[in-house]
C-alpha cells in the first residue's frame, strides 16, 4: 500500500489573487498524517481553518470556493490541482488573504514549489478511492457532463466547446502522471474574452489577470502568445484535476464534456460522499 506524503519543509510564495486582485502571502508546510490539505487564513482572527473537502464548496462562480465556520479561500483549484499531481496527501496551506496568488495563471509554479520543498512519507496508509461504478453529473440543458468511470490509475480525458471560430472544439486524453502534468498540463493557463473582461471587473472578478497570467482572444484572434495550440482544453483538464481532489486520491477515468467548477464540484461532492469515513 501507499504511504501518506507530506512535504519535506516550509515554502513560500507570495503576489496577487487573480479575481481579488489583492497582495497575499502563501505559505505550504507539513501536514500531520490524516490531516488533508487545511488552509489556514492568518489573517482572520483566531486563524481559522478550511479543509479541502468536497463538502466545503460554497460557489463555483469562475472559480471554486471552500468555505468552513464563516471563512473562505477561492480560487484554490490550481494549487489543488498541483497538490493532487505532486501526490501531496497532508499539507497546511496558510494565506494572509482570502485568494492565493495567481502566479502565472496556470498550477506550474506551485507544482515547482512544491518540488523544492521535498516530500517525506509518513507512516499511515494512503486511503485511495478506487470506483466501483459509474459516477455522472449532466448540466441541467443536457449540453454538459462530466463522468468517473472505474480505472487503474487517473486519467482524464476532456472535450472542450467553445462557439467561437478561433477556438471551436477542443480534446486531450492524459493519463496523470508528475511527468505529463508538468510537461502537458500544468503551463496551461487560464483563458479570458476581451469583451467578458469589463464584465468581470464589474461583479469584482478579474482584478489581478493581465496578458502574462491569462490567455485572452478577440474576434481577431488572440492577444499574446499560446503555449500550446489547444492550451484551452489543458487549463480544463489542470482545472478538473484540482476540483476532484476535493473527494481524495482518485482511481477513476474522468470523461467530460464542456464541464467546470460547477459540474466537477458536483461530481466530486457524490463522491466524497459516498467514500467520507
């Protein structure tokens, strides 16, 4: 069996939230055996604590959100995602704001981070969820799914839609291992609209993106430089990556179709809940 992995020592990083827009300073440390990933907002009275569960989600507006005793963090998908792709079983993630640092707009640099902090094995046992049957969650107009199916491994497999010309539809299969992910999945950044953009400032979203951590097009075509030709559907993929590590360490085949936060929290909240001790 699999032992629980924490990290070896203390990193840190610090810059500004991508939606907020406000200076935070994150900090990953060792995590006690069985305790999960934990965020931890010092700057709250008391410091409390978030756990990274699935039935923590509060809202999947443009982002997920956890939310436990009257405190929040948003936007912690990335370094979800990072943190379930570097097998991170137990980690204490402490932010002075409510939103961590958007970085490059992709999971690349907590990923990095989390390889210089080193890992150490722990003497408990991973509890890995292994399905066995098939878990699904349709949109309600029946346009969007995401399903887990039983597999040896984790693999996901993703059809992205998008009505716009320069984009039209999207696919990628990657079985997740450190090696794929960093290489083919977690530079992928985040995507944006120009016309959404005064959109999103007005509902209080979007404040810290800007061209070096969002990809953004218009009708005449993109606005700074792709990584990849389809970075789009591989942001989906880092994305539903971090959302399913709300329900654990995961055997499954993730198979969806134009699905988010909405779809994948559902799907990982009947998960979690068929699986939580």
């Amino acid at each position: 069996m699999q032992k629980q992995i924490t990290l070896q020592k203390t990193v840190g990083v610090s810059g500004v939230g991508l939606h907020s827009g406000l200076e935070v300073e994150l900090e990953l440390k060792p995590g006690a055996a069985g305790s999960g990933i934990i965020f931890v907002r010092k700057d709250l009275a008391g410091a409390p604590e978030i756990h990274a569960t699935a039935e923590n989600v509060t809202s999947t507006v443009r982002a997920t959100t956890l939310e436990e005793g009257g405190a929040k963090v948003f936007t912690v998908e990335h370094l979800l995602s990072a943190l379930n792709a570097g097998g991170i079983d137990n980690c204490v993630v402490e932010m002075t704001a409510e939103e961590p640092p958007v970085l490059d707009g992709n999971s690349l640099g907590f990923f990095e981070l989390i390889k210089s902090a080193g890992t150490v094995e722990q003497e408990a046992e991973r509890r890995e969820i292994r399905l066995d049957k098939v878990y699904r969650a349709d949109s309600d107009d029946g346009k969007k799914f995401i399903m887990a199916v039983p597999y040896d491994g984790f693999r996901v497999s993703f059809t992205s839609v998008n009505p716009h010309p320069l984009i039209g539809v999207q696919y990628e299969d990657f079985e997740v291992t450190e090696e794929i992910y960093r290489a083919e999945i977690a530079p992928a950044r985040t995507i944006a609209y120009e016309k959404e953009v005064a959109a999103l400032h007005a509902m209080g979203l979007g404040r810290g993106g800007n061209l070096q951590n969002v990809i953004v097009y218009n009708d005449a075509g993109w606005l700074n430089e792709l990584r990849y030709p389809d970075e789009l559907v591989r942001h989906k993929i880092l994305d539903v990556i971090g959302d399913f590590r709300l329900a654990g360490f995961l055997k499954c085949h993730v198979i969806a179709a134009a699905s988010g936060h909405a779809l994948n929290t559902a799907l990982a909240k009947k998960i979690y809940a068929d699986f939580k001790i």
